[in-house]
C-alpha cells in the first residue's frame, strides 16, 4: 500500500440495521454478534442526552478498542474529547465506563495501537477498509482516524 493511501471509508449503515442490531443485542440471541458488537451509550456534553448504537470492538482486558468509521461524518466520538462518560451493553451485561477519542495527531501511539488490536482482532474487516495487517505499515494510514479507547469501571 503507498503511503498516500487513506484507509476507505465504511458505508453508512442504515438505521433499519442499527436498529435491528440493536433488539439482537438486547435478546437472547445476542450470542450470535456480541462476541465482536456491542451497545454503546455516549451521553452528550451538554445536553446529557444519551445516545445509543451498535459499534464493532477489539476487549483486552478492561479496555475496549472502538475504530471510528468516516469519523468527519459522524459526531458521536467528539462527547469524547475529552473523556466522557459511557455505558455499554457487552454480553447482555449494562457496565460503565470512560471513554476517550484519540486521534493520531494528538496521540498516534495510542491510535496505531488501537488499529493493530482491531486489524489482528478483524482482518476481514482491516482488508475491506484498506488498513494494513503490517505493523510497519500502519502508521502512515493511520492519519485522520480516531480510536475510542473505553476504559470499563468496576
């Protein structure tokens, strides 16, 4: 991959989808996708108004790895900068959390990090989106994308 390369934007999903992932999560058989998808709740920063949606995940440990998907359409990530407050639904279990928006200026460590998780985690995916599965290669396309690194409290 040249180094001018950006990674490819992933369709927008529709909201019928959205929806539907959700009542599956929601459900008993939220052991079909819920090993790789979970609810994420992002309270506004000033208006507290939640806002919930299907996101895809890498989970080390307690932290989780969220990779922002055409992050200049979508404005759910910037009530995370700075961190913020999150719940999320992960294996039909409510936990909280803190969440924070990293992008690569501010902390590309951070985010090359955060898309070796995912790229190792959804190669498939890494594939479809045109990110590198090399580690030398991940930093030059890592220009322009926000993690969200969720860190999961109790």
């Amino acid at each position: 991959m040249r180094t001018d390369e950006r990674v490819r934007t992933p369709p927008k999903s529709p909201p019928w989808l959205n929806r539907t992932m959700s009542r599956l999560l929601l459900s008993p058989l939220s052991r079909l996708v819920d090993r790789g998808i979970l609810l994420l709740t992002v309270f506004g920063r000033r208006t507290g108004h939640p806002y919930t949606f299907p996101v895809q995940y890498v989970r080390e440990g307690e932290v989780l790895w969220i990779y922002v998907g055409d992050p200049g359409e979508k404005t759910w990530w910037r009530n995370l900068v700075p961190e913020g407050r999150v719940e999320v639904l992960l294996r039909r279990r409510l936990r909280n959390g803190r969440g924070l928006a990293l992008s690569h200026d501010a902390a590309p460590e951070a985010v090359e990090e955060g898309l070796r998780r995912y790229v190792d985690r959804f190669p498939g995916t890494a594939r479809r989106l045109r990110i590198p599965t090399e580690d030398d290669a991940i930093a030059p396309t890592a220009a322009g994308t926000i993690i969200v690194r969720v860190t999961l409290e109790g």
